[in-house]
C-alpha cells in the first residue's frame, strides 16, 4: 500500500465510521499491518493509505499487534507527557508533542467483538496519534503553528520536484517512443 504524505488532501479529511466488519475490512487490516512493519512504523490509519475509515492499526511499547476499528476515546489522563513523534505521513520529520499518559478507548476488534482497553506510555501516545489522523489531525498541527507551515512548505516543495521529475521522464519517454516509431517507419519504407 502507498503511504500518503503531507499535502495530500484525504490526510486532513474526518474519516467515516465502518458500516460493519467484513471480510474486506479483515483483509484491509492485514495489509495495513503489513504496510506498517514494512515502513518500520508502529501505527497506521485509514486515511492514510487513501481509505477514508475510521480504523487504525498499532504495534507498539508491547509488540503485540492491535487494530481499533471505529474507536472511541472514552477517557484520557488530566496529566500529560512530552514524548518525540514522528509519522510515515511526514517521513523524516520528528518533534515532541505533548499528550495524556493515558487513555480508555473502545472499539471494534477485527472479529467484530467489541473491546476496552486502558492504555498508557508509548501505546497510549500511539493510539492517540493514530486516532487524530481519523480526524484529519496530523501531529505537526499539535506542535505549533510556525512549525507546522514550514514543514508543510518543505513537503509542498518535494510535491513540486517529484512532479517535475515525473513530467521530465514522461517526456523523456515520449521522445525515446518517437525516435522508435521512427527508425520502424523508416525500415518498413525500405
């Protein structure tokens, strides 16, 4: 799965609630799981990867795999914490970010099972980060706003060369099919 990147509009939109768990949500879950490991990232949303759901999948602090389809907050700690994050959406960007030390959050497992889980330290600060991106918040709106907007002009900057790049190898191609069909026109003239 393509991981989307800052600047890409379905980051910043609120993803819709999963009408049930099927087996296409199933099959979604595992190829976020393996999205995430592959990226070396310890959680991965929905809107993330292009799907507009409120689901995320975790792997953090315990190691234990854990996806949360259509969570729910429930409570979250007065006391807060300051931890560095970073995102597979802003790759190379890293910045501390303050939030509750814990939290209860309920949802749906991937069986379709409700459940309740009381989470604290790197999980905790995980599942809250993953739960943003259901909201179209991405942890660089949490840091401030001069950071934010250089880091999104650096990601708009990257947006354009890629372009450009993309744009000159399609021209470049272009030119390489003309020269082909040319030198078979002229054989077949001869």
């Amino acid at each position: 799965m393509e991981v989307l990147q800052l600047g890409d509009e379905l980051l910043r939109g609120k993803a819709q609630p999963v009408d049930g768990v099927t087996d296409g949500i199933r099959a979604l879950v595992a190829e976020m799981f393996e999205t995430m490991e592959q990226q070396q990232g310890v959680g991965l949303a929905g809107p993330q990867v292009g799907v507009p759901l409120r689901l995320f999948v975790v792997k953090a602090g315990d190691s234990v795999r854990r996806a949360f389809i259509n969570p729910t907050v429930l409570e979250a700690s007065e006391e807060t914490g300051e931890y560095e994050e970073g995102c597979l959406s802003i790759p190379g960007v890293y910045h501390n970010v303050v939030r509750p030390r814990w939290i209860n959050v309920q949802a749906l497992a991937p069986d379709g099972t409700p459940f309740t889980l009381r989470a604290d330290g790197l999980l905790a600060r995980v599942i809250q980060h993953e739960n943003d991106h259901l909201e179209g918040i991405l942890f660089v709106d949490r840091v401030g706003d001069e950071f934010r907007d250089r880091i999104s002009a650096l990601f708009a900057l990257r947006r354009e060369r890629r372009a450009e790049k993309k744009a000159q190898k399609a021209a470049k191609s272009a030119r390489l099919q003309a020269k082909i069909a040319a030198k078979q026109r002229k054989a077949a003239s001869c």
